[in-house]
C-alpha cells in the first residue's frame, strides 16, 4: 500500500531554515513513539511525495559572513521519488541588495552589515527561502561547525532496509566539514540521543525531529524524519496529528531590551500528517499551513506566555516552547536585556577618579527573529559587536579627580547588555548576583570592562581584580570642565640637511603627562606603533630633540604625542620635511639626542606584528630570532579590527615552546599550568603584555592559549636597541 506525503497545492513556502526548532540534547528515557497509544498495526508499501508535489531545497539552512565575502548556494528539488540536484528555471533573489546579493548561478556575496534573505523560486511558485547575516565581528572561524543539513528536506527511513540519516555538517559559509557528529531524536517531552549513526541504534518507529551535534556543540538546522517498518507499521493507523513547526519561516522573539513589553503572536509553518486508506493502501498526507502557534513557559518569572504571545517580566534567560494540539516542541530560550538607563555614579575608578555617567533611554523593542521578523528595525538601536548589544545612543561620562577635584571634559560611553549566546543558560534564570550581564567602554581613559551584575541598581566593572569599581544609581549633573585638554603642537622642523634635523613638539593641558616624545616615519598617519618612535620626557612644555641617520633628499612624515595619566594619547599636527642632498657625515640612528650633532639615543622597532586565532583550549605560537644587542622587548597582544576578540593568554619562552595544560570540560582537569619565561593571564580581552631587559638574542617562542574560549589576537613584538 502506497503512501503518499504531499503538501497542499495552495501553499508556496518550503522554506530551508530551520524545519523545526534547536533541539536540545538532554539525557532521558528513549522516546515513546509519535502515534496514539497500542495502534492497530498495517503494511505500508510506500512512503513518498505525491505526483506532482515539489519541494525546493536549500544546500545550507543560514550564512554568516563578513563584508564582502564570498561563497556560493546551491537548490535541489524533491519530487515524487526523485533529488534533482540541479533543476532548471530557478530563481534567485536577495530581499536586500545592500546587505547581500546573489547571481542566478547562486554566487553570494556579503555587501554590509546587516540581515537579509535570499529566496529561489521555480515557475509553479514553490520557494526556498534562508537568511543570510553579515557582521564585522564575532564571526565563527571557517573550520568551526555552525550548521547542519540533509540532502532532504523531510526524511523518510526505512527501518526494514537498514537506512541512515546522513547529516550534512557545514561551516558558517555553508562550506562541507568532516567532523564527528551525533545525532538527537527528539518527540514531544522526549529524546534519544545517537552517538553512532546506526540504524540499529536508532529509536522505535515514529515521527520525530532530528538534529545534529559535533562534540558539546549543538548546530544550527533540524528536521522532521519518519522512521517506520513497512511491513508491520504502527503508522498504518495512526490519527491526524500536527508533527512539527517551522519558527523560521514566520517570526518568533528572540531579545526584549526592557520588561513589560509583549511580542507579536509566534507564527510558523505547521505540518500535520492527516492518514488517509483508500482500496487497502494507506496514504500519509503532509499538509502544511501558515498559522500563530500557541506557546507555554517554563515558568512566568522572565518570561511569560498568553496564547501566541510572550511577554518580559523581568531581566534574564527565559524557556519557552511551541504547544498545541498533541504537539511538544522543543524548548527555545529568549533573552530579557537589563535597561541601563539612567544616572550611574562611580565614586572611585581605582585610578584616581570619580565617574558620573548619564545612559540614554532606549525605545522598547523586540528583536522577533524569522522570516516576517523586524532584525533590522531592532539593529537600528544597537550595535552588536562580538556579543555585546551596544546601544548606538551613546552615554555620556565625565571624570573627577579625587585629589585635585578638577572635572574632565564630557566625553562618550559605550554601553549594553551582553547577549544570550556568552550567558547562555538553558534553565531559566532570573538576572542574578554574580552574573555578567553587560559591558561598558569608557572613551576617557579608554577602559573597557565586563559588568558583573549586584542587584538592580548596582553593578561591577572588571578591571582585573576580584573586586573591580562600583557604579550606583544616583542623581547626576555634568558640570563644566574645570581640567585644561591636552593639547599637542608638533614643531616645525628645523636645521634640515641630508641626514638629521631638529624635531619637537609642546604639550599644555591636565591631566598629568607621563610621557611625550615624536613619532617619524616616510609614510603619513603616524601613531606610537610605528617603530620610530621616540619619547622625549613627561609633563607639559616644549621639548626638542636633534635626530640623525636620514636618507638623503627623502621625505619624512613627523608627529608629537603625549600620553596622560588615564592612558589617553593625545597627537599634534602631522608635519613634513625633505632632507637635503647628500651631505657629510653619516647618523648613527635614527637616534634622538638632547644637544647638537648626532644622537645615540635608543631606536624603537616593531619586530613582529601579526594576528593569531584559535579555538577554546587550543594553543596556537610561533618562533622568532632576536638579534644581538637588544636593550628591551614587549610583547603585547591587542584588539584590531580584525583582530577583535583579545581573550587569549600569553606565555613566551627563549630556546623551546612554552608548556601549557589547563583545565577542560567535562572534568576541567588538569589544573591551570604552564612553564614559561613570562605569563599573562588578564582577564576579559584585556591587553596581555610580557616586557623583558637585556633579553638576550636567539629564538623565542610565543603562544597563546584560549582559556574557555576561542580568541582573536593581534600580536606586536617591539624592540629598543
């Protein structure tokens, strides 16, 4: 007897996001099976699509990828026993040129940042639809896991004939991975997890959905799968059920930035399987239709539920899932964002200085992710940059010194709430003591920290510390400055000949200057990273310094700086000279000297300037020679724009690598160790630094460990001869 799965000729969407929702791997008792209880058992001879149905079918359910990048997606169609993997007369569409555009072969290229989708569609109207996001930051790297797929988009196994799922696993480019996997079966309240695919160790005939795992990571992309036994199947019998429900093809939220406010009705692709028995054959009809589905919480303390909608009741993790008819749907987790605006007071930073800070009010929004979602109406508030939610409405602080009272200028604050994906928490949990829940960036002293949550008008920023400055609720009023700017103007220069000439600068202002100097180099846009550069002292005034060892009738590019005590650099006007033609005498430099003649002064150098990446609990290094007659070394890892996730530690060693074991999951043994010359374990992506004197030449050995999490590094090495 036949059987027969179509979809109604009236519906167009099959979309190839997620079919169903994330499902969770949790230990439990193997699944009962998806029809009513003791059914009446049947032969089933067939189990395919209806003549005439199609379904169209996406190579990768979602894309992330940064501007301008570039990969390709390809569409197949399903019919009645049939892939096709390359069928003719399909369209290909992008809902949003400026964010992603997409060629008729199914070439994607990444144009800003931003969501959009890309949408095939054949003449009879059936469409595939995915999302694609693309984002500077926080990008997987290209060897990681994101995705999962089937060469199906509904997956019907014969358990007689001993057939096998075969998942699919692709990077966040829709790229093929070979990785380990397993497989998780999941039916109403209940799921079976495989770790070796094997139709033996599959669970018991019914309808299930399917997701895929590598290692402790759950992918992104499931879908509905019948197992059944044609010869004696239960599924013969069974009732008209719904069986699952597509989330991403209509809309569901995602992110609330405050409490109180209610989302639109939870809307998907519902698929029912309605049996029909005609002339002793048994046909499986999938029918599917567009409709709001009705939710449940787990509890209504974060989040709570009223029929389709939900609504934040107060900051945290909340669980939510789709229950309706006889169908359980996995649990699916919403984030309720702390609103932090208002008046903040830090009476003492640590550093020296109070803070008084005013954070704008934002305007309530839900970030619904799907389809019919609003991804770009919410990012018009925020900025998210690796998993930090800053609101684009920028805070403003302004900085007292405690000892001299004087009040810094009004400058901006970077502020918001950290997303669910780095406080990640499957049960729902209220914001608790403890709980890093954002991060601030003050542009002043250029600090930037995670914010440990105390209660609801107290937080904690990380400095490094266990116990890191307090902010405050409180009543704020920005004064007028009282504290003169630095200020920085680069002298002319002057006494030019062929191989020096008479350099400086003058500096005013507060707060204090810990060091000054110039910066010079034959190319414009000078900062102290350039190996040029030369400190000439501290505090205000004019300073001048003789510099030699030029190339003769060559242009060279000149800059002041100052460096206050907040670690702010402050630089002057960046001025040109030509050196003269060849004349007498020769610089042994470049050297920076105080009187006339030619300095022997130190000469700054940027050895190594090169960007690391690794993964959680990898080591990643290299090697470098050191020449001879080295008077110091810093190595220092630090944040780019490329490099934007600066979580690694550092170790560096001379003559072999460094040895480093630390703890991981799920037993985080051993013990954190290393053998090393040098160590720098700053918490956060605080900059890790290892300076040395007189260090000695030979090779040294550079590594950096991601402690629990991946890492993004940009790596100099500078030198003073």
């Amino acid at each position: 007897m036949p059987v027969t799965i179509r979809k109604q000729a009236r519906l167009k969407y099959i979309p190839i996001l997620l079919l169903v929702f994330t499902v969770l791997f949790c230990k439990g008792p193997e699944p009962e099976p998806s029809p009513n209880p003791t059914p009446a058992s049947g032969i089933i001879d067939k189990v395919a699509l209806q003549t005439g149905e199609i379904l169209l079918h996406g190579s990768t359910p979602e894309l992330i990828m940064a501007p301008n990048e570039q990969t390709s997606v390809t569409i197949s169609q399903m019919s009645l026993n049939s892939i096709d993997s390359s069928p003719k007369n399909i369209a290909l569409n992008s809902s949003d040129p400026n964010v992603v555009t997409v060629t008729s072969e199914g070439k994607v290229k990444a144009v800003s940042n931003g969501s959009a989708f890309i949408v095939g569609s054949d003449k009879e109207g059936n469409k595939a639809v995915f999302s694609v996001t693309v984002r500077t930051n926080d990008l997987p790297a290209l060897t990681e896991p994101v995705f999962s797929n089937f060469d199906k988009p509904i997956l019907i196994v014969n358990m007689e004939k001993a057939e096998s799922v075969k998942p699919i696993i692709l990077n966040r480019l829709g790229q093929p991975l070979q990785v380990p996997y397993s497989l998780g079966f999941q039916s109403g309240n209940t799921s079976k997890d495989v770790a070796e695919n094997s139709p033996p160790n599959y669970p018991q005939e019914g309808i299930y959905n399917l997701a895929v795992k590598a290692g402790d990571k759950e992918l992104v992309g499931n879908t509905p799968v019948i197992l059944y036994t044609p010869s004696k199947s239960s599924l013969a019998e069974i009732k008209p059920r719904m069986i699952g429900a597509s989330l991403e093809w209509g809309r569901y939220p995602s992110h609330f930035n405050r409490n109180g406010l209610q989302s639109q009705p939870v809307r998907g692709l519902v698929y029912r399987l309605i049996p029909k028995t005609s002339n002793g054959r048994v046909e499986l009809l999938l029918n599917i239709s567009e409709e709001d589905v009705t939710v449940e919480t787990e509890d209504n303390t974060v989040i709570s539920a009223n029929g389709s909608t939900i609504t934040s009741v107060k900051a945290g993790i909340g669980k939510w899932r789709v229950k309706q008819e006889d169908y359980i749907g996995p649990w699916k987790n919403s984030q309720v964002f702390y609103d932090f605006s208002g008046d903040w007071i830090c009476s003492n930073n640590k550093k020296g200085f109070s803070i008084h800070m005013e954070v704008p009010e934002v305007v309530g929004r839900i970030y619904h992710r799907g389809v019919q979602g609003n991804y770009t109406a919410f990012f018009q508030l925020y900025e998210l940059w690796a998993n930090w939610y800053i609101q684009r409405d920028l805070a403003k602080a302004q900085f007292v010194n405690l000892v001299t009272k004087e009040v810094s200028k009004i400058s901006n604050a970077k502020i918001g709430p950290l997303s669910a994906c780095t406080i990640c928490s499957y049960p729902t949990e209220l914001q608790r003591q403890g709980w890093s829940y954002g991060e601030l960036h003050t542009s002043y002293d250029n600090t930037r920290g995670v914010l440990t949550y105390i209660n609801d008008d107290e937080f904690m920023m990380a400095d490094g510390t266990l116990n890191g400055p307090i902010f405050k609720r409180g009543k704020v009023d920005l004064a007028n400055p009282t504290n003169v700017p630095t200020s920085v103007v680069t002298t002319t220069p002057a006494s030019i000949d062929a191989v020096s000439a008479v350099l400086g600068g003058t500096v005013s202002g507060s707060p204090e200057i810990v060091e000054r100097g110039i910066i010079i180099d034959t190319t414009p846009n000078l900062t102290v990273e350039r190996r040029n550069t030369f400190q000439e002292g501290a505090g205000n005034g004019e300073f001048v310094t003789k510099v030699s060892g030029f190339s003769a009738d060559t242009r060279y590019y000149v800059n002041a700086y100052a460096k206050s005590a907040t670690g702010v650099i402050t630089y002057g006007n960046e001025l040109s000279f030509k050196t003269t033609g060849t004349g007498p005498g020769t610089g042994a430099g470049p050297g920076a000297g105080t009187g006339p003649g030619t300095g022997t002064g130190t000469s700054k150098e940027i050895i190594v300037d090169t960007e690391l990446k690794g993964e959680a609990y990898e080591k990643v290094g290299f090697s470098f020679t050191l020449p001879a007659g080295v008077k110091t070394m810093e190595i220092r890892t630090v944040e780019s724009a490329t490099a934007y996730w600066n979580t690694a530690d550092l170790f560096v060693r001379k003559g072999s690598a460094p040895v480093v074991a630390g703890p991981k999951p799920p037993t985080w043994t051993p013990a954190y160790s290393w053998t090393a010359d040098c160590h720098s374990t700053e918490p956060n992506r605080s900059e890790e630094v290892c300076p040395f004197t007189n260090p000695g030449a030979g090779t040294w050995y550079v590594t950096l460990y991601g402690y629990n999490t991946y890492f993004r590094s940009r790596v100099i090495i500078t030198i003073t001869k």
